[in-house]
C-alpha cells in the first residue's frame, strides 16, 4: 500500500487516477487473490498492468520527484503530479476518422463495382447505374448483366427509393468527405428532342431570332448533359434541323449574331454532319456569316465557326469546297486563327481546313501563302504537340506543291531545321509529312547553289535519313527518304554534316 522507494507502480497510479482496469483483469484478479499469496498476488498484478495499462498512456515521474511523494496517503491522489497523454481508445477513433467510410454493398452498381449515382432497376428485379447498364447495352448487350435475361434500354425504370436511401448516407458521411449525390435529371426521350427540334424550325421560319435562340440554347443544355441525351438529339436529326434553322436565319440581316453564334455552339454538341447538313451551312449565305463570326466574334463562337468549316471541308464534299474557296475572307480568317490562336482546338480545326481547301484548288495554296502562311506554321511547329505537329507538317507540304510556296519556305530560316527535327520522335504520320517536305524542297532547289541541301546536311538530315531507313518505313517515304540520300550524298563533300551521339551505332553504308 505504499509508495515504492522508486517509480510508483502502474497499478498504484490506476486506482489513484481511476484508470479502470478492463473487466478481464478484475475478474482475472479476484480470482487468483482467493487463491494465491500475497507474493504471487503482487507478480500477477505486475503482470496485467504491463499488459493492459501501457507505458505509452501514461507519463512516469522523475526519480526526483517520486521521493517526494513516498509515504503518501492513498486518499491524496491530486499531489502526485501525473499526467496522462491519452487513452488507448483516442488512436482507434483518429484512424476511424482519417479513413473513407466503407459503402454499403447494396449501394454498388454490379456492373463498375461504384456507388451508384442514378439507380435504375431491371424488370429481373436487379439495380444498376445508369450510365453503366446503358453502356452495357450500347455494346452491343442485350441481356442482363447479372441474370442473363433479355433486357432492352426502355425497361430499365428509375429507383428513387435506392436513390434517396443512397442520398442519405451520403449526408450522413458529410463529416468523412462523402458528397452527397445530386438529383438526376430525368433523361430526354426521342418525343421529346423532335418536339424541341420542331419548336427550333418553327421559330426560325417565322423569323423569331431570340425564341429561336432560347430554344436552341435549352437543347445544346440537354446535349451535354449527357451521352444519352446527345445521342438521342443525334437520332432526331438535330443537325439537319440546326443548319437547316442557320440557313433560313442567315439569309435575314435582321436576326440577332447571337442567334447564329448559339446555333454554330449547338452544331458543334451534335456533329458529325450528314450531307445534307453540309450542304445548308456550304450555301452562299450561310458561309458568310460563318466567316463573318469566325472573323469578327468572341473566341467561344470562333471556336464552334471553325470546328463547323472543319466538318464541312473534311467531307471532302467537292461542291461544298467549291462554295468554301470562293467565300470571301476565309483565308484571311484561319490565317488569323493561326496568328493569334484562341484555343488549340481552334488552331487544329483551322490546320484541317486549310489543309483541304489547298488539296482542293491551287488558288487556296496561293492566296495562303500570300497572306504569310508558311511562316506561320514553321513558328507552330517549333513547339506544337502532336496533333497539331501533324496537321501543320500536313498543311506545309501541301504547300510547298506550289512554286510559291517553295520559294517562300526558302527565304525562311526555320524551314529545314524544324523540318528536319519533326522527322523523328512524334509519329509515323509526321516522319511521312516531313520527309515529304524536305523532299521538295531539296529536289527543287535552285540550281546555282546547294543552301537548302547543305543545310539539311548541317542540321543532321543524312544521319537521320539513314536511321530511318534502317528502322523501317515503307510506300512513298521510303522512296523519298532514298532519293534524299542521293541527293543529299553528292553534297556531302561540300558541307560538314553535324554527327550526334543520337547516331552514335548507326551503320554507315555510304
């Protein structure tokens, strides 16, 4: 009963401080008390303590300060000066909170193994998520994940109990960072786009450019709520219906350029185009007011302007191209685009399309080049990614077909040196688009010098050629590359060539 002559002992420190022992250890010391001696009684107590009160819940005094207190009546606890740090309960319950609560089986979609978001039951009495079970029939399913039994896309039925069950956990769980799922909104049925749809062309010919604004924004809303609802406005004909509305509104100088501008964004939500769609935006009218906004607007309507000229001229649709190369402003307008870019979206779309109007008439090619093109791309590809390497590598050789062009790309000094750096390491599209290039532009060269040649040469253009051909191309490019080695290996003797160690094992046949 009294204080040791050195640390007091755990079990002195328990009952003075009311640190109960669990019901295992009372039980366990009763029991042996009635049994064993006191010496016994005192090994087992030691025992217990070590096991079930750990040193880590308590802090022991100093030596120091143990010697004041011994002799210390039992009924005086407060004058020992002990502070307990925490208990062993305190750890379990911060590792309980730094965890994620585990969901509920029944909230998993059987299908991505997630909570579910939007419940939907089977007539087989099973409950998914929507977004999964749709995508699961869209791949070609048609059968219940679970049961094997038929299933169609137009028996699954909402399940708002499951749902609020689920929206309740959530709240409850807010303390432990689960956000509440929110309500979804009810999925928009073929009925109901063709009577959006039919509200559209109504306005429009009526001439009602705001209503036919409203109604138009609300469907693009629809659209991309979701991939079920696109789709569904997609089955309906929404962009024959939308370049329809554009042709009759465009041909009216009245309507508002918001109305157009709302109507190009909606197009972009529904793409692709079929013909006849095409065949709206391609008349006279409608292309003037396309280029107009893609001139003139803001850069959202620039962006939904271009990527529609961009379906329209990769149709490849020869009448539609037509109508395209003789609408005024449109070279200046993706030479703008490429100028002052405004997403890169818009800086690819602008590549595709002037790639294809080249393709389609030399006039294109020239009046591009006349308006500074070349030198804008080889700036571009200076530091593009890899979509845009491709299209503006595409674009520069469709360009350097024309004697303009060449003579353009040889008054650059980027030319050869980005070319000849494009040809490795981003695609076999653009090894293919860059070898072609380099290809005119080394075997149009200026007979009275060798300065395209000696540069490619300076620049590394033999050493990767031949890495190129040792790796392996086939078709086209791989005559190209050898008719380059040729022309490039008679002058070799007259420029130093640049030997990395980027070539350091190549096998030099030459």
């Amino acid at each position: 009963a009294h204080v040791r002559s050195t640390l007091p002992s755990t079990t002195y420190i328990a009952r003075h401080f009311h640190l109960t022992p669990s019901k295992r250890q009372s039980s366990v010391v009763s029991r042996h008390s009635r049994r064993r001696s006191a010496p016994a009684q005192r090994l087992i107590s030691r025992q217990l303590d070590r096991r079930f009160l750990l040193p880590s819940m308590v802090t022991p005094l100093p030596r120091f300060r143990a010697r004041a207190f011994r002799g210390a009546a039992r009924g005086a606890p407060a004058k020992i000066p002990l502070a307990v740090r925490r208990t062993w309960q305190q750890p379990m319950l911060v590792a309980a909170a730094d965890s994620e609560p585990a969901v509920p089986t029944h909230f998993l979609c059987p299908i991505s193994l997630d909570m579910m978001r939007d419940p939907v039951t089977a007539p087989t009495g099973i409950t998914y998520d929507r977004e999964s079970v749709e995508g699961w029939l869209e791949r070609g399913h048609a059968t219940c994940p679970v049961t094997g039994r038929p299933l169609r896309l137009e028996e699954l039925v909402p399940n708002h109990a499951t749902r609020r069950v689920i929206q309740e956990w959530c709240v409850a769980n807010r303390g432990l960072g689960v956000e509440r799922v929110p309500t979804p909104r009810v999925p928009v049925s073929a009925f109901d786009a063709s009577e959006l749809l039919e509200a559209v062309c109504a306005a429009a010919r009526r001439g009602d450019g705001p209503r036919c604004r409203e109604l138009v924004a609300r469907a693009r809303a629809l659209g991309k709520e979701s991939e079920r609802n696109r789709r569904c406005f997609v089955s309906a004909s929404a962009a024959r219906a939308l370049s329809s509305t554009y042709c009759h509104l465009a041909g009216q100088r009245v309507v508002p350029a918001t109305a157009l501008e709302e109507i190009l964004a909606a197009m972009v939500v529904f793409l692709p185009l079929d013909e006849e769609s095409r065949r709206h935006i391609a008349s006279p009218a409608a292309l003037e007011s396309v280029v107009s906004i893609l001139s003139h607007s803001e850069p959202l309507a620039r962006v939904s302007a271009v990527v529609v000229l961009r379906e329209i001229a990769s149709s490849s649709d020869r009448q539609c191209l037509e109508a395209m190369a003789k609408t005024t402003g449109i070279y200046a307008a993706l030479v703008k685009l490429l100028e002052k870019p405004v997403s890169p979206q818009a800086t690819k779309a602008a590549l595709v399309t002037a790639y294809y109007l080249v393709m389609h008439t030399e006039l294109a090619a020239s009046r591009l080049v006349d308006l500074g093109a070349v030198r804008l791309v080889l700036e571009l590809l200076v530091d593009a990614d890899k979509g845009a390497t491709e299209k503006a590598l595409a674009l520069l050789d469709s360009l350097l077909l024309t004697c303009k062009g060449r003579d353009e790309a040889y008054a650059q000094a980027l030319a050869v040196p980005v070319i000849v750096k494009k040809m490795q390491h981003v695609s076999d599209m653009a090894t293919e688009f860059a070898v072609s290039a380099l290809w005119r532009l080394c075997k149009n060269s200026p007979a009275e010098g060798d300065g395209c040649k000696a540069e490619a040469l300076q620049v590394g253009a033999f050493q990767k050629l031949l890495l190129l051909l040792q790796v392996g191309c086939e078709g086209a490019t791989r005559e190209r590359a050898s008719e380059l080695l040729r022309i490039l290996n008679g002058s070799r003797d007259g420029a130093e060539c640049i030997d990395t160690l980027d070539f350091k094992a190549l096998k030099r046949p030459f």
